[in-house]
C-alpha cells in the first residue's frame, strides 16, 4: 500500500480531528460517530494493524475508510510534518487497496460501477447530460473563450441542474464567451479518485484531456469545486495548457459590473467554505469579495470557517453513497445550526454537492423557519435590477 511506512508514525494526539482552536470537533466522520477509529489518527491505526495482517478488512472496516469525507482538515492540523501532507493519500491508498481487492461496500460498489458503465456517478442516460441547458439557450462549445464545465451533480441532481442554469444565466447576461459541452461532457473522476478507483480516474481524466484538446480548449470554468480539484491538480495537462477557474473566481471579476437594485433589504449572509476549494485550494477569498459587493448583503462569519470549515459530509464520494449519513450528529446538519447561530438568514454555498446535503439537512432537521441554502449565483440573481 503505497505511504505504508508513514502509518506507525501517528502517535494518536488527535490534533487532527479539531479545528485550530481546538474547541470542537472537525473530522466529519469523527464528529458524527464518535469512536476513535473513525478519526484521522484511528485510521491510521487501522490501517497499520491491516498492513500488518492483525485485523481483516471486514464490512465495519470498510465503512469506516469510506466514511472519510477526504475533506483535508486533518492534513491541515496534524501536528506531525514528517506525515500530515501524506494522510489523505494514505487513506485513499488504502480505500484503493480495497477496490482492488474488490472488499468495498456495495454503496460504493455500486457506484462507482455506474460511473464506469455511464459516464457518471449516477448511473444515468449520457443523453440526458445537457438536459439542465434546455430552454436556456446556451451554445455548445466550439472556439468560444470558456468552456462551461458542469459536472454530474449539475448535470443530473434538480438541485444541481437549477445552480447550472443560474450560473449560466450571469455569465450570459455579461456576455462571456463560453459554451457547454452537453451530452459529451463525462464525469470529471475527481470522487472516483477520493473513493480509491484510480484507474477509473485516470482513464475519465484521459478522456477528458483528448475531449478537451480535440475543441481547442484552453480555459475552463467548472462549477463544482470537485472537478475544479481534479482538473487543476491531478489532471496531466502538459504545461498548463489550459487555465481552470472556478465560477466563483469568474463572479469576483464581474460582479462589479452588475446592476442591482435600488433598495435592497438587508440580510445576513454566512459563506461556507467547500473543502476543494478552500482547504484544497486554498481560494478563500474570491466569494468573500463577491459577497460583500452585492448591495444588502451583510457577511457574517461562522467560528468554523476558511481553513477550519467542517465538511458539509458529501466529499470522498459520500453524496452518491452516503456511508456518512445523515441525522440529528451528521456534518450537515451540525453546520446548519452553526450558521443559524450566527444570526445568519442565509447560507450561502458555492458547490452544488454542498447545497444538495444542506437543503437535505435542512428539510430533515425541520429548520427552514431558521435558515435558508443559497447558491451565490442565486443571490446575485435575485437582486439584479
Ligand atoms: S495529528 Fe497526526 S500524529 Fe496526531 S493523531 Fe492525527 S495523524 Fe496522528
Ligand atoms: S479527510 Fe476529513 S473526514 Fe477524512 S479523516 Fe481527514 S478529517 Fe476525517
């Protein structure tokens, strides 16, 4: 397994599950269940004692490696700098270990199967890829400037399809040149690589290169930090041939330039920070800017918030899978009532996975009288002139 020789190193200090002022708890899997080998350093432990043949990769095991969010915040706070930039993939390695040995849950199985047959991690038409486009009146990509790259849950998931057509409404009304690859988008791979199925990855990746060097494509904007992660980081663009942004840094640039309404109500707005675009690409600032240009709007900060967010609990291919779950102690509904907590009427996101888990957190935690899911597309749209 590869990052083998690093897991005896972890002296179990448990720095890793907390944020930086230690006062709550930040691993999502820890913070929901509890039990010491669900955190950071008890993975590690498990995955010395399997390594080293003391225990089987039983059911339990299993669900506890899939149950990790890869949402990073033990890389930020492991004390250990011999091991911290070294955790994550050490616990994809041994989910991968897992895949190939074929001893996964069936909920990942399953997934990733569908990903493998389709195209997509839900196991639906590619036909019905460009569907959210429908009515919008958006070009199919050919030599525009951008190539609008959605994604499965934008492509797929109502809720996701509604922030792709908000986005792409704003970038239209500026005018920017972009266009859509449709039903011949395919999957970014980015959750297949968290879930431990690198080949998969890396054969989605290879599609996605020749896909987008065939079009002359040489800037992309995505909307989901996840593809903005796998197309920025793992992908093997030869020398940065092609620029990658995420949507959010395209409406710092242009929300100077929109029109907004005279008289505006006031409402608080509180910004959760997605991990692939914070934690793992450490862009903090771009919706921050954004937010405190849009006329009424009042931001607010949670104590968990940049480089200490909590996970909303659908990352490392838990929004398809949901190892994680939900409930009363899930990483969804926990930061819902810590935004409510700020006095914030709304909670602003910024990735399509994050707003599906809070608007089900919401829904499943009766808390829509306290707080309200926004997309930051959505907010702009709604106070334009
Ligand atoms: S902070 Fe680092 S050394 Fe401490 S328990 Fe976590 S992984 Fe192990
Ligand atoms: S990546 Fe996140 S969910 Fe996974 S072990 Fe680290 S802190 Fe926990």
């Amino acid at each position: 397994m590869q990052h083998q020789e690093i897991l005896h190193r972890c002296f179990r200090c448990g720095y890793c599950k907390l944020p930086g002022n230690y006062v709550d708890l930040n691993c999502p899997s820890y913070a929901k269940y509890r039990f010491e080998t669900f955190s950071p350093g008890g993975r590690m432990w498990l995955l010395y004692a399997w390594v080293n043949k003391k225990i089987e990769p039983g059911k339990r095991f299993q669900e506890i490696m899939f149950s990790c969010a890869s949402c990073g915040n033990c890389v930020e706070h492991c004390t250990l700098p011999k091991i911290k930039d070294y955790l994550l993939e050490a616990f994809t390695a041994g989910k991968e270990e897992l895949v190939n040995n074929g001893t996964v849950p069936p909920a990942v199985r399953d997934c990733l199967t569908k990903a493998y047959n389709h195209g997509n991690m839900y196991g639906l038409s590619k036909k019905k890829r460009g569907d959210w486009a429908n009515g919008l009146n958006i070009e199919p990509y050919s030599d525009q400037e951008y190539l609008f790259y959605v994604g499965d849950v934008g492509s797929y998931d109502p809720r996701g399809q509604e922030i792709a057509g908000s986005v792409a409404s704003l970038l239209k009304k500026e005018k920017i040149s972009f266009g859509i690859l449709g039903k011949e988008e395919l999957c970014d791979g980015n959750d297949a690589k968290a879930m431990g199925e690198g080949e998969l990855f890396k054969h989605l990746a290879e599609e996605n290169i020749k896909k987008f060097n065939s079009l002359g494509v040489s800037k992309i904007i995505t909307l989901s930090p996840h593809a903005f992660n796998a197309m920025k980081n793992d992908y093997p663009f030869l020398e940065g041939s092609i620029t990658i942004f995420h949507y959010s840094q395209i409406l710092e640039r242009l929300v100077g330039n929109f029109k907004f309404k005279n008289s505006l109500e006031t409402v608080k707005v509180t910004f959760h920070d997605p991990c692939y675009l914070g934690r793992h690409n450490m862009e903090y600032a771009s919706v921050r800017k954004t937010l405190a240009a849009i006329p009424g709007v009042v931001p607010v900060e949670m104590d968990r918030c940049l480089q200490n967010s909590l996970c909303c609990g659908g990352g490392g291919g838990n929004v398809f899978t949901d190892i994680l779950g939900g409930g009363p102690e899930s990483p969804a509904r926990s930061r819902i009532q810590e935004a409510a907590e700020t006095g914030a009427q709304i909670l602003a996101v910024a990735c399509p996975v994050c707003a599906v888990m809070f608007e089900d957190a919401v829904k499943a935690g009766n808390a829509e009288n306290n707080i309200e899911v926004k997309e930051i597309s959505e907010i702009i749209n709604e106070r334009l002139a």
